[in-house]
C-alpha cells in the first residue's frame, strides 16, 4: 500500500474514506500521547484526552486549510483541548474531593460556618448530579471518584474490561459537566 500525505488522507476522509481517518490516527496517536504526557502530565487521562482530540478533529477536518500542515492544526486542536480538559478536570476535581472528604467524614471543619454550608451544597449538588446518571455511568464514577478505586479495580468490581471503564467515567465527567455548566 503506497504511503499517502497528510494531505491526500484529509481528502478521502473527507469523502468518507474510513480507512484513511483510521490512517491518520494510527499515524498521530503515539506522538499526541507523548505530546499530552509531556505538556499536561496527566497520565489516565491522556485516552481520554486523544480520545476528545481525535473526535473535535475528524469533525472539524472540513475546515482544515491544506495551505498549512496538518500536524500545525492538529497539535493547536491538541492543545486548546488539553488546557480546556485541564481546567474543567481541576473544578471537577475539586468539587469531587469535597464530596469524597464529607462522605468519609475525614473533612476537617472549615474555618467558618459560611465555608461549611457552601461545601456541603456543592457536596449535595454533584451527589444529586451523580444519582441522576445512568447506573452504567454512575457505579463507575462513584467508585472512582467516592472510594478512590483505580480502574482496574473497578474494572474488576464491574466485571469491565478496563478500557469501557474509561470510557464510561469519560461520558459520565462530560455528562455532569454538562449539567453543572448550564
């Protein structure tokens, strides 16, 4: 099979050509990881993260300018990506170690009442979020992010290959996200 650019493999794909998506990543997928392992050290994050790149980039291809080089366009979707993952992660994550800290009762009083009553809301909010999920959804998420599992052991747990774990935690953080946001 003859090796074809950049170019010519946005050209098939955009007229449907599958094979030449799957080219395109297969051609890109280790270098993006090491590029989000690199820039953002985020380590079980970097699936999801290609997974998100992946998916904004084959949807955007039809504005792709062939004037410039692929990988130009792709590593700037990357990036935007990663920093908007990072930030969304960081106020996802915050919110979940509170849940987490106030379900253990490890929580160390806040220095106020005002602080306290705030923490416990945005616990009872992200609690009545997470319930309203699918269980496929929420079972995952809350093993994670309540009992600090790691995926294999909820993989285990679940009777999952690791893989749709990700997956799932993936979709239930997007789904969330989305509900939190509005």
């Amino acid at each position: 099979m003859p090796l074809h650019s950049d170019r010519d493999l946005v050209t098939m794909a955009l007229s449907g050509d599958q094979h030449a998506i799957s080219q395109l990543m297969y051609r890109y997928k280790e270098s993006l990881c090491v590029y989000i392992q690199h820039q953002f050290s985020t380590g079980e994050a970097t699936e999801d993260l290609l997974f998100v790149i992946f998916d904004k980039v084959f949807r955007k291809l039809a504005h792709y300018n062939p004037q410039f080089a692929f990988t130009t366009w792709l590593y700037t979707i990357a990036d935007h990506t990663c920093i908007d993952y990072y930030r969304k992660q960081k106020t996802l994550a915050h919110t979940f170690r509170r849940v987490s800290q106030l379900s253990s009762q490890n929580i160390i009083a806040p220095s106020d009442p005002e602080s306290e009553l705030i923490a416990s809301q945005e616990a009872a909010l992200l609690i009545h979020y997470i319930n309203r999920l699918k269980p496929i959804y929420r079972e995952p998420l809350r093993l994670r992010y309540l009992h600090n599992f790691a995926y294999e052991e909820i993989a285990t747990e679940l009777a999952l290959p690791v893989n749709t774990v990700k997956v799932r935690l993936h979709r239930a953080k997007e789904i969330l996200r989305k509900w939190i946001i509005q």
